[in-house]
C-alpha cells in the first residue's frame, strides 16, 4: 500500500486526534484490513480490533456485531458506494472518521491496478458534515489539514495551502 511514500503527516495528525478524544480503556472497531496505522494505534496502547476485508457495501454484519465502544474509519468512507448505510449500522456511540477532501484542481483518485483502491466520493467539508448528521450523528470537533508534495508545478504548489484530509469526532443522536 505504501511502497513509494508513507504517510507520516497525516498519521501524526490522525493519532493526536484520536488521544484527544478517545481514551485508552475504550476498544476501537477499525474499518478495513489490519494497517499500518491501525498498528500504530495498538502501539499507543489501544485495544483495536478490524473488520475482515469484506464489502462494506453489501456487509455490514462485523460492524453490527461489534462490542467496541468506538469506531474509527480513516480514509474508508470515500471507497464505498453507499457510506450512509455504513454509518447507520454502527453500534457505539463514538465515531472517528477521516476522508480526503475533494481537490478542485485534481481528479478523484483511481487506481488503474487495483479495484478496491478507487474513490466513489471525493467529499466537500459540508458534505461529509451532512452525511454524518442525516444518518445520526452530531460532530462534536472536526479538523482539516494539508498535504503538500516537493513536486514542482502549480498543482503541488496549491497542495500547500488547500486542505486534504479531514477529520471529525462524532456522537450517535
């Protein structure tokens, strides 16, 4: 997944979110296949356990199963279909989620390899707050954060003052 670069910004950003709003006796369902930052919330001392890699579009029963208190989804929501029928199984009352924010100068990505490594929504800020609010949640802090390259040229240079990533901290209503 990270063969060219890592993303350590972004890591760094995501975990010090995560301590400031999850405490470390809580346990953590991670949507998605065991990751590396998935490892790095272990190593920090959380009790994490993840999905199984199924479709989160057609399955949400590992989700509906859960026993964890909490459930963080970084970079997930963008890959699914249907993110809103997702949202709507989960048990906890806590959610941590991040998602790419839409760039208007670059396409939405898609990987020419790999299926499952495409984005189906590229999110606004307003529209991931109202997606989360629709299916009954109530943001409590959010962030946003860039990501900018040491490429040359105008894109990477905007990179460097427009947000990419943005998190939220939410309730269940």
């Amino acid at each position: 997944m990270y063969e060219k670069t890592f993303p350590n910004k972004r890591f760094k950003h995501t975990i010090q979110f995560l301590e400031k709003h999850v405490s470390k006796n809580e346990t953590i369902l991670d949507l998605g296949v065991v990751n590396p930052f998935s490892e790095i919330m272990t190593k920090n001392g959380y009790k994490v356990e993840n999905t199984a890699g199924e479709d989160l579009d057609f399955d949400t029963s590992n989700i509906e199963n859960s026993k964890a208190t909490v459930v963080t989804a970084f970079e997930i929501f963008e890959h699914l279909l249907s993110p809103f029928t997702v949202l709507q199984s989960i048990k906890s009352d806590k959610l941590v989620a991040s998602v790419p924010l839409k760039l208007w100068f670059s396409s939405a990505y898609r990987s020419k390899t790999d299926m499952l490594d495409r984005h189906y929504h590229e999110f606004e800020d307003w529209q991931f707050d109202w997606l989360l609010e629709k299916s009954g949640w109530k943001i409590i802090d959010r962030q946003k954060w860039t990501n900018p390259t040491k490429k040359f040229g105008i894109r990477p240079i905007l990179r460097w003052f427009t947000p990419r990533y943005y998190i939220v901290y939410a309730e269940r209503v």
